[in-house]
C-alpha cells in the first residue's frame, strides 16, 4: 500500500499577496482523492518524533531558538516566512512525517509525504522556505537505527540542495546529487557529491538525457539501500521562481526515471515533495500529482 503523510497542519496561514503556494497542501491530497489514485487508508498523520533525532542533525543551539521563537529579524528574513510557534510545529510535524514515511518505505517499497523536501535548511540556520530538513533528518534517522547503510540523496528541484549538502558534506554513507538551475538560487552553491547545473530554459529532451546519463552511473558506483527524492516541480517552464522549460509531461518522464530505477532494483524510496510557483495553481498540481498516479502504477 502507498502510504503518504498528511496532516492539516500542512497548510498555514500566509499573509496576503505571499508567494509561497501553501494552498497546494490541501488541493493535491484532495484531488489524489477526487480522481482515485489513492482514498483514505493511503494517508497517515504524523505523530511527533523525538527531539533527540532533530538535534542529531541540526544544531541544539539553532533547534532551541526555534522552539523559544528568538530568531532574529535577519535569520526570520532568510527562512521567507514570519516565524510563529504554528509555523515551528508545523516543522517539526512535517519533518516527522517524513521519518515515518521512510520507514513505511522500507515496509512497501515506496512512501510519500505532501511535503518536506526542505533541502534550503542548514544544520544551524533557515533559508528559502525551509527551516528544518527532513531529508537530512529522515536520513540519519535510518543509518543511526541500522535501517539503511548507504543512502542516496536524488534532488532534482530547480534550486541546489545547498543545506543538504552542507549538512552530509563529511558522510560517506550518504551521497547528495542536486541537478538544478545554474544560474538559479541558491547564488553561492555548497557542494554535493555530485551538482550538476543545468543552463536556463533547458527543455525535456536535454533534461531526461542529463539525468538517464547521471543516475544509473551513481547507482552502480555507490550502490545505495535507499533513496530519498526531492521532486520539486518548479522545473516546469511556468514556474515564476524556476528558469528550466520543462513541460508537465516531461516532469513526469522525470519522476518515471526515478521511480522506476528503485523498483527495478529493489531499492526502497521516500519522496518529498519539495517546490513548486507556477502562476496556475493547477499546473503544480497536475505535476505533484503525476508523482502520485507513477507511484501506484510502477509499486502497487
């Protein structure tokens, strides 16, 4: 069974005019619903993880801040959105979730959560959106609890998986691939085990190409356990923050590459949801959904 972490506390209240789609949290589980990908029994809500596995990956110091709201002005800035004790829990349930969900994976091949991917977020600050990393916790989680020995990192969001990267810099067990916008934030890039920066308006053809060509190579050489995927679809041409010129059908080719990869070779996958701004709310649910429909089609 597919299983995939929701929970109302996904979606937050924004102030007016923002520009970060946090409607898209509640409209994709409903339309998986509406059009019969998944019901009811897919879905699971998060319950808390212990703090010890967050500060297992992010600085106590930066963790507590967090938890007692005294970031300051310019820390609040850099994280995109105003900080507030809902925005903490919502973290740290959607952080949760994806610890779960990874462990549903291991159970059925695959798990998903609505969202996570917060790949901007360092082991001692915010950026971007993002304020704890679930890929880095989730990831850790596994390799402390014997659950995984090699873990692979497939970030394919228009902006690099800087804070990822930043975090797994010195872990040989875990190997960070971010393909993404050259010329896109972040402006200063960490560096992954491997980035691959792809030029502006790059279209699906020269996309498919560069990843077919990028990851089964990384599946041989590294022979990972596990897969943690960070499918952002601000890839898409109408993406307002994203200057790649994927299609919708070519987002999909995309997460059918990947997928299929851990299927075929019987390695277990979480995916996260990560990006998305195109100026039509339905175009990033149409993507985010087809990551759903591939999901059941190719594991289930």
């Amino acid at each position: 069974m597919l299983k995939i972490s929701w929970s109302p506390i996904y979606f937050h209240p924004l102030p007016q005019g923002h520009r970060f789609p946090m409607e898209k949290y509640n409209l994709l589980p409903e339309q998986l619903l509406y059009e019969g990908t998944v019901s009811q029994f897919n879905f699971f809500e998060p319950t808390l993880i212990e703090e010890k596995w967050i500060t297992k990956t992010h600085d106590p110091d930066y963790f507590g801040k967090l938890q007692n709201l005294s970031l300051s002005k310019s820390e609040i800035r850099k994280t995109g959105f105003p900080l507030s004790q809902e925005l903490i829990d919502r973290e740290i349930t959607i952080l949760s979730g994806s610890v779960q969900a990874s462990l549903f994976a291991l159970e059925y091949g695959i798990a998903m959560n609505i969202a996570g991917g917060t790949h901007h977020a360092f082991s001692g600050r915010g950026e971007g959106f993002c304020l704890l990393n679930d890929i880095a916790v989730s990831a850790n989680y596994l390799l402390e609890n014997a659950l995984a020995k090699k873990i692979l990192v497939v970030d394919l969001d228009v902006h690099q998986g800087n804070g990822t990267a930043e975090i797994f810099k010195n872990q040989k067990q875990v190997f960070t691939f971010s393909m993404h916008g050259a010329s896109n934030y972040p402006m200063h890039k960490e560096k992954s085990d491997l980035d691959i920066g792809l030029p502006d308006h790059t279209d699906d053809i020269n996309y498919i190409k560069t990843l077919r060509n990028s990851l089964q190579p990384i599946l041989d050489n590294f022979q990972p356990d596990f897969i943690i995927y960070q499918c952002g679809v601000d890839v898409l041409a109408t993406d307002k923050l994203g200057r790649l010129g994927l299609s919708i059908a070519g987002c999909k080719e995309r997460d059918r590459i990947v997928l299929a990869l851990a299927k075929e070779n019987g390695i277990p996958i979480l995916c996260c949801m990560g990006g998305g701004y195109s100026e039509k709310i339905s175009h990033i649910i149409e993507a985010h959904a087809n990551t759903y429909r591939l999901a059941q089609d190719i594991f289930f």
